[in-house]
C-alpha cells in the first residue's frame, strides 16, 4: 500500500506508520514516513510503542 511520506512528502511502498496525528475530531491519522526517513528521524514505529502509547512521536535513544 503506498502512502506519502511526510518528511519528504514523496510516496513508498515501504510506509511505517510512526505516530499518530491528534485532532480535535474523532480518530487521528497515521503518520507515514519512508524508510529512510524514519532512519533519519530515528522515529519508533507505531507498533513498537510501548504498551500505553498516546501515539505520540518516540524517538530512538541514540547510543553516546
Ligand atoms: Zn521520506
């Protein structure tokens, strides 16, 4: 399923949903990214949030 990244506003093939998009109406969207731009963002994918998420954007703890 092809979905338009939203850093570099290009379509993939590979989308990985990284957040969710809150609005004052019901259900957010699901932020895409391509993949190297989530490589970039260093952006969790949604479905490795922890247990709880609000769908908030996580961003990897780079190592020192
Ligand atoms: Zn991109």
């Amino acid at each position: 399923m092809t979905k338009t990244c939203r850093v570099c506003d290009m379509d993939t093939d590979e989308p990985t949903a990284v957040a969710l998009e809150h609005t004052n109406s019901c259900g957010g969207r699901v932020v895409h990214l391509c993949p190297p731009c989530r490589a970039e963002q260093g952006l969790i994918p949604l479905d490795q949030h922890p247990e709880g998420s609000d769908g908030f954007p996580l961003y990897e703890v780079s190592a020192p």
